[in-house]
C-alpha cells in the first residue's frame, strides 16, 4: 500500500494587504493613478512581468489616462533572430533540459531603438508612459513606478492556451513545452535579476 502525497503547492497565490485599500477592476485602478499624477511632466513606469497582457494594460491606462506618450518597450527589443542567437547555446536542442544562465534583460534590448524612444519621450511635456518588460531600462527616471507581477501557473496557462509569446519572440503558436523551457530557463531567470 503506498501513502497519498498531498501537495501544498498553491496555483493561485495571493499577498494580503492589511493597511492600504487594495484596487481591484480597470475602473478603481485607474481612478486611483489619476489622483497621483501632477501636471506638467510626469513618468508612469509600469514595468511587467513577461506574460502579462501588456497590449490591455496599454489600452486601459491610455483610455483613461490620455497620456501625451507612451511606449512599449517591447518595440526596442532586437529582433527576435538575435535573441534567439544569443540564448541559443544555454538552451541547446534538448526538448526538457537547459543551462542556469547570467543574462540581463538589458542584453535583449536594441541601444539605439532605446535612445531613439528616450529621445522622443524627453522632448515632450505632459503625461508619459511606458510599459512593458523592461520599462524600467528604457526609463532612466520615473515619477511613479508600477510593477505587474504574474504567477508562473498563470503564465503556463497563457502558453498552453496561445495567448502569450516568450521575451522578445514572437512565438505564441509554439508549443506549450518549448515555451516553457524558454520561459524556465530564460525569461523568468532574466525577469527575476531585474525585479
């Protein structure tokens, strides 16, 4: 007879706050941002964790914020070729196994696309936002700085079912498998040193 095991993993972790009102819902969120922002020039940060639907959180901040500016950093990525060159031989042709890595997102990110966008935001005045992994390299300094954390499961989820490409890639219709070691043994590495 052998004994159950029971896992105390939890899929669905949470953070309890016990001394600030938690938002919950575009609406509340974004009414609470708007009360923060000064006028004049002000940076809004909104630095993500790879998986999160960084296209919605744009849509939403933008319809209720009307920023004059904003970014997503995954536009000063390099394309995907290069990256997937760069990673290549830590991840190397086994489908499960990899190599523990060193790598900086800032290892991922094109230096004249990112200057091109510094550029462009500092010659504007008014409400600027950029978003995305790695907005925190693209914005030298910010007025308010947003994280948006991700569960590993939830982003498994987002693998299986399509909906989300690795770092820099383009590769959402991969499969579920090849995402994940790219994600194990890469982005989520990569995502963890900047946070």
């Amino acid at each position: 007879m052998s004994k159950q095991c029971i896992s105390n993993y939890d899929k669905y972790p949470q953070v309890r706050l016990s001394e600030s009102p938690c938002r919950v819902g575009w609406k509340e969120i974004t009414e609470a941002l708007k009360g923060t922002i000064k006028p004049g020039s002000y940076v809004v940060c909104v630095e993500c964790y790879p998986g999160c639907f960084e296209d919605e959180i744009a849509r939403e901040l933008v319809q209720a914020l009307q920023p004059r500016f904003v970014a997503l950093v995954r536009d000063c990525y390099l394309p995907p070729s290069a990256i997937e060159s760069i990673t290549a031989r830590d991840l190397g042709d086994d489908p499960v196994f990899a190599f523990m890595n060193k790598y900086e997102l800032s290892e991922f990110l094109d230096g004249s696309k990112l200057a091109q966008k510094r550029d462009e935001m500092q010659s504007l005045d008014g409400l600027k936002i950029v978003i995305g992994a790695g907005a925190s390299l693209l914005v030298e300094k910010w007025d308010l700085l947003i994280y948006c954390d991700m569960a590993r499961w939830e982003i498994q989820q987002r693998q299986r079912a399509g909906r989300i490409s690795n770092l820099g890639l383009e590769n959402e219709k991969d499969r579920p498998s090849l995402k994940y070691k790219r994600a194990y043994f890469i982005d989520w590495r990569v995502a963890d040193r900047l946070k």
